[in-house]
C-alpha cells in the first residue's frame, strides 16, 4: 500500500509517496493539471490532502483513482508542527498522517450540494447589489430633494423618474 501527502497550491503541489513501512518512495513537485498522472501511478492508495480555497476541483480529480481525505488544516498543523516548515515537509507528514491513521478529516460536500451552494452565494450577491442600487437611487432623490410616496421602482416610479432632470 502506498500513502501520498499532497500538500496543494494554487498551480502547483507538492506530493510525497510513502510505502507500509514509512519508506519515502517518492517526492515530487507537480502541476495541479497533471495530478490525475499521479492518481493514476498509484491508483489504489491513500491520499491527503489539506483543505485550501481550491481542493474541490483536485479533490475531484484525485477521488477517480485513490482513497483520499480532506484534512483539516487546524488539526494538522497542531499534530506537525516543526520549527523548520516547507511543502516538501509538509507533504511527508500528510502521507505519514494518512499512514497512521491520524488526519482529522474535513467533510468534503457533494457535488450536487457545491453546486447548490454556490447557486445560494451567487444569488445572495446578486440580491446586496440590487438593494445597493436601490440605496444609490433613494440617495439621489434625496439629494436633488425630490419627496416621493410612491415606489421608485414600480413601473409607475421608473416612468415618473425617466420625466426627471437630475443634471
């Protein structure tokens, strides 16, 4: 069995292969597009990775071939912590991780529900722009001291606004 620790950068990772007695097998550096090559070499194994702003996609990818784990970047840090850090450290202590058993996951979504939850951010920016706009309207009422009791916004408002001059 083969244990990989895949410590994951925008571009980039760096990926440490361990074998059943701890042996490092392997350490590479990696483009983040050819890490289904990686997968693929040693499908069948067990894998972590830490959970950074854009493991879904890698996650994904690597998910086809091997037993991976999201973990839990707080959680790994205080179990590893050294004195001397860099990402090929931090990929060997991931794969040591993964090999004792020792990462904290984090819950990996579906994708069916990222997808739903990205639908829910999107529509909540959409909804602060609209009330942005509509504050930016009421504040140029205000300004050139047009009172209203009516909605600005109705199509009787916005054809009430269109006769106005705010130049």
């Amino acid at each position: 069995m083969y244990y990989l620790g895949i410590d994951l950068h925008k571009d980039e990772s760096h990926v440490a292969v361990l074998d059943d007695d701890a042996e490092v097998v392997e350490e590479i550096r990696v483009a983040n597009a050819n890490l289904d090559d990686v997968a693929e070499e040693y499908a069948g194994a067990k894998a972590a990775l830490e959970a950074t702003s854009n493991y879904y996609t890698v996650y994904d990818t690597l998910d086809e071939h091997l037993d991976v784990v999201v973990a839990d970047p707080t959680q790994t840090k205080a179990i590893g912590y050294a004195e001397v850090k860099n990402d090929r450290l931090d990929a060997k202590l991931l794969a040591q991780l993964r090999r004792a058993g020792m990462i904290a996951e984090s819950y990996v979504p579906s994708e069916e529900l990222r997808e739903r939850r990205a639908l829910v951010r999107g529509r909540k920016r959409l909804v602060e722009k609209r009330t942005d706009f509509k504050n930016e309207v009421h504040a140029l009422l205000d300004k050139h001291g047009i009172t209203y009791d009516w909605d600005p916004f109705s199509v009787n408002g916005r054809e009430i606004l269109a006769g106005e001059d705010f130049s």
